[in-house]
C-alpha cells in the first residue's frame, strides 16, 4: 500500500514558492513602516499620521481650533485619528491581499 505523498518536484516548488512570500512579506513590512498616511476631519484644521503599520508620526492642530475650547479640539483630533486609522488598516489589507492572492489563507480570503 502506497502512501500520498508529493513528489520532490511539488516538494520544492512549494518550498520555493514560501521562501518567495516570506521575502515579499519582509519588503511590505518595510514599505509599510515607511509610509505616512494622513488622516485629516472634515474641515482639515486637526490632522494625524500613522505609517502604514499604524504608528503614531505626527499630529497638527490649526490654531484656531484650539481657540474653539477643548470639546471641539478632541472632537476634531478624534475625527483626524479615526480617518488616518480607517485609511492605514485598509492601506494594509489590501496591500496583505496582494502579497497572498490567491492563496487562500486563514485570515485574508474574502469569505472570512
């Protein structure tokens, strides 16, 4: 009784193929931590940046919302955070969904 195993051939191409993805992995990783995205609110007097991992880089506040009192400060800064947030996660997912397409993997299939 034979066992199903793969030939060397499949052994080796899949094995070519994971060394190909890590590399690829490392280099979105250092993409990623290069960028600086911006997220503003809707007037663009309070703005943040998070590089594409999500690290804080820089906030900047107009003066005059600071003249406004603190309520609509954070108001602003929170709307700033919230959008550099949203556009740095999708940044990265679809960046992710590049580097894995078609692969099926737990966690980056469009059905998960």
């Amino acid at each position: 009784m034979a066992f199903g195993l793969p030939n060397f051939g499949q052994l080796t191409e899949a094995f070519k193929k994971a060394q190909q993805i890590q590399k690829e992995a490392q280099e979105l990783q250092e993409e990623l931590e290069s960028m600086e995205i911006e997220g503003a609110n809707t007037d663009q007097r309070a703005k943040v940046w998070l590089s594409g991992n999500q690290k804080p880089i820089r906030v900047e506040i107009n003066p005059s919302l600071l003249s406004e009192g603190k309520e609509v400060t954070e108001k602003a800064f929170f709307e700033a955070l919230k959008s550099a947030h949203d556009l740095s996660t999708t940044t990265m997912k679809n960046r992710m969904e590049k580097l894995t397409g078609g692969l099926n993997l737990p966690g980056f299939s469009e059905e998960s």
